[in-house]
C-alpha cells in the first residue's frame, strides 16, 4: 500500500521493518507464543469476559499468533475435486470448498476462469440456510465484495445485492464478471431501499465491529472502541427492523455478523424478536441444517461431511443459532473441549508488566485452523 502525503517519508521505515519480520518470521513467532495466556486489549477483556469462559479467552489469545487457513468456495462440485484432487494437502469444507495452508491467492489455478472465490468457512454458511425454490427473490442487504452474493447466485437464486459503497461495488462487479454470475447490483444505503416486490429471502450480513476477524486482523481488537461497537450496534437494529418490511409474509430472514460481541449477536437478535412481538418466527438452526448446508449425500461427500461438520456442531448455541470462534470447541478426540458461554470463574484482566507464561499449544486448532467468530440466526416472517 502506497503512503501518501507527510507520512509517506516513512516508507523506507515501513519498508525495512517488514523486511526484517520475513527474514526473522520464525524468531518473532517463537517470541510471540511465550506472551502471556490471556494477551488482550483490557476493554476487549473487559466485555468479552461476560460471555466467554476462561479457557476460551486463553485460546483466542493463543489464536493471535496462529496464521489462518486459506478457504475458498467454488461454483460447482466438479471444479472443486479437480482441484482437491491437485492438492493433497487441502481439506475439504463441505462438497463445495476447500481449506488451503496458503499461497498466492492470484495464482491459484482457477482464479482467472472465476471457477471459485476466497470465503471464510463459517462466512460461506449464511447463504446456505436458505430452504427457497430455486429461482426465488434473494436480496443480500450489505453485499460487497460479494462472496456471499456469489454463493447465493450460483444456488439458482434471483439475487438483488445492495451497498452503500460505489468503490466496493466495483470490486463485487469484477468478482461477478470474473465467475460468470449475476445479480442486480444497486448502490444504496441499505435502510433507505423500498423496492416495489417484497422478497422471499433476506441476507443481512450487517455491518459491524469485525472483531470475530482478529486472527487475520488483529488491529480491529485495538482500533474498534466500545462507542463504535454501540453505534454499530444501533444501525444492526435499524437494518434488521427495515429488513422486515422488506420480506414477504413466510420469507426467510438470515442475519450474521463477522463479530464476537454478545451486544452484536445474541442481544442483539433477542432484543430483534421481542420487537417483532410474533410478527418474525425463529427457525433454530440445528444438525440437519449444517449437514444439508454442506452438500448432498453420499460416499464421498459423506465422509467430508462428518469432517466439516464435526466441529461446527459444537458452535451450535441454545437459543437456535451458531456462534463460531477461531477455535474448535472439540478436542482431538472429538469430545466437546469447552463451553463457549462463560464459567463463573475467569482469568485476572492483562495487566502491565505481567511476566509471560508458558505457551499454549492447541492441537485442535492447528489441524484445523478454526473459524473467523460469526453470529448467525434465522427466522421466518409470520404475519
């Protein structure tokens, strides 16, 4: 990225550094690993301790220092075992992906052709929970870049993709060019579209503090305060009530945030259907949804199935809707490793000066490489 303005005579600082951290990657990572068991922000730990028990927020911490997989999604089934077929090392995501160890994502066969596009796993798993025909009226309500208007494109549906960014909606024309996809882009801020026909289906991936990110963008735990976490939290209520009058009677209503907030996701949806007063039925996402969501039955897929799966029904919460993390919540031997809401005792906030401890080691996650932290819930419009 090119600096502008005063700060560009700091380029050849920039530039040094980042040379130095490829020459010393594996000293720094070594370095890195003997920080302290919970090595947080104190407002992060501050909210995040309400939620989370103390094993997990030592792992989100370890998680920090763990580089992410490369996940990609495809447009078919057949693309995607020509090109499991070529990489011994990838390991399937359902039948219409793959998790990579990495690469130059540009020269990866299939880029050019549009055959697939980079997705997080657990950001590939809202457009799936749709149950509409083929063909229905999808409007995915914050769209760019795309990943998910592909997907829900490629299921056959009719897809209306709005957002309030021109630049962004630049790169999600290119990425519909680039596969062959389409969808009738608008740029419009969300909240402010009145279409003439309601739709049968609703994704709103709304915008939000991105924290559930940290492991790829670990700066958002340092740069997102607590009052932009509650303005954000204020336009996700805005969108999804407007959401509503936008929906046919018996439509279905996805939202997800790429957040690890309760205020973003639990909260949020349960204040969102005390609202509704009725008016909107919670669909709990369960075992069959994911299994369904990962692709059709049979041998092969099966077995990948069970692999992808296995993990991601651990992230199944009470309430009827998923909660990922950066980590699996099962052990190696497959037996669930932890709770994800909080125990009534937790770990001492961070403080200055604390001396580093032991590094944590978690097999699970370095075999799997866990999942970017999403919230996602459905429900269906009733009257």
């Amino acid at each position: 990225k090119k600096l502008r303005g005063p700060v560009s005579m700091l380029s050849g600082l920039v530039n040094a550094v980042l040379r130095r951290s490829v020459r010393t990657r594996s000293e720094l990572l070594a370095e890195l690993a003997e920080l302290p068991a919970v090595n947080l922000p104190q407002d992060v730990f501050v909210r995040w301790v309400q939620h989370y028990n103390s094993a997990l927020l030592e792992r989100f911490s370890a998680a920090l220092t763990s580089l992410p997989p490369l996940d990609i999604r495809f447009k078919d089934k057949e693309t995607r075992d020509l090109c499991a077929a070529s990489d011994p090392s990838a390991q399937a995501l359902g039948d219409m992906g793959l998790r990579l160890t990495g690469g130059d994502v540009e020269t990866l066969p299939g880029f050019e052709d549009g055959q697939w596009w980079v997705q997080d796993a657990s950001a590939s798993i809202p457009a799936t929970l749709f149950t509409l025909a083929e063909n229905s009226r999808v409007l995915d309500m914050c769209a760019a870049p795309g990943g998910k208007t592909m997907q829900l494109a490629a299921r056959g549906y009719q897809v209306t993709a709005l957002d309030r960014s021109g630049k962004r909606l630049k790169r999600l024309d290119a990425n519909l060019a680039r596969t062959g996809l389409s969808a009738d882009v608008v740029e419009i801020d969300a909240a402010d579209y009145e279409p003439n026909t309601a739709f049968d289906g609703i994704l709103l991936d709304a915008p939000c503090s991105a924290t559930g990110t940290f492991r790829r963008n670990p700066d958002v735990l340092w740069t997102k305060t607590t009052d932009d976490i509650a303005r954000l939290t204020d336009l996700q209520s805005r969108l999804l009530d407007h959401a509503v009058s936008l929906l046919r009677v018996g439509g279905e209503l996805v939202y997800c945030v790429c957040s690890m907030e309760e205020s973003e996701g639990e909260a949020q949806w349960q204040a969102f259907l005390e609202r509704m007063n009725g008016k909107m039925e919670a669909c709990p996402i369960t075992a069959d949804d994911l299994l369904r969501a990962a692709g059709p039955a049979g041998s092969e897929v099966e077995t990948s199935l069970i692999r992808t799966t296995t993990p991601l029904l651990s992230f199944l919460q009470g309430g009827g809707w998923l909660r990922t993390s950066p980590i699996s919540l099962h052990s190696t031997s497959g037996e669930i490793a932890a709770p994800i809401i909080a125990e009534n005792t937790a770990p001492s906030a961070p403080e200055a000066g604390d001396q580093p401890t032991a590094s944590l080691t978690h097999p699970d996650t370095a075999s799997s490489g866990g999942y970017d932290g999403f919230f996602i819930a459905k429900a269906r419009r009733t009257a």
